[in-house]
C-alpha cells in the first residue's frame, strides 16, 4: 500500500516497502483526452505500462495556442486494441 512519506514515517522501518514504478501513481480527477503519442510531458495512463495515455482536457486549455493547434492537429497514433 502506498502512503505519503509523511505518514510513512510512523511505519515500522521492518513494514516499509521501498517505492518501485508500479507502486508511485497519482490520483487525478479530471476530463481526459487521448494524447497522440507519449512524447507529451503531462500525459497519464491509467495503469502502469498502458500504450494508451491520456492528457487533461485543463492542460490543454492552458497550454500555448501553437502547442493547442500541433496537439489538435498530431496524427493520433492510438492503438486498435485498446485492451492489454
């Protein structure tokens, strides 16, 4: 279980689990949308290893209009199977 190192410091250093990729994960609550490729900075997947990752439809508001017309106009090189 992952918890903030916070309150990770109250755990018995004998129960601590270092943090490894598939244990460090965020929770966002937000509207998504697909991002092209992965060659985005602000992408999220929703599970570790996913080839399908996802950009929030707030960071894209925010970003540059030329970064909003070469995210819109990227070929979205999504793939077909999206189960893993």
């Amino acid at each position: 279980m992952a918890v903030h190192k916070s309150v990770a410091a109250y755990v018995d250093s004998d129960n601590r689990e270092p943090a490894t990729k598939t244990s460090c994960y965020v929770t966002k609550t937000d509207l998504y949308i697909i991002c092209p490729d992965k060659e985005y900075k602000d992408c999220f997947s929703k599970e570790y290893g996913d080839m399908i990752t996802y950009r929030t439809l707030s960071s894209l508001i925010n970003d540059t209009t030329k970064n909003q017309v070469l995210y819109i106009t990227a070929p979205k090189n999504i793939p077909k199977n999206r189960e893993k």
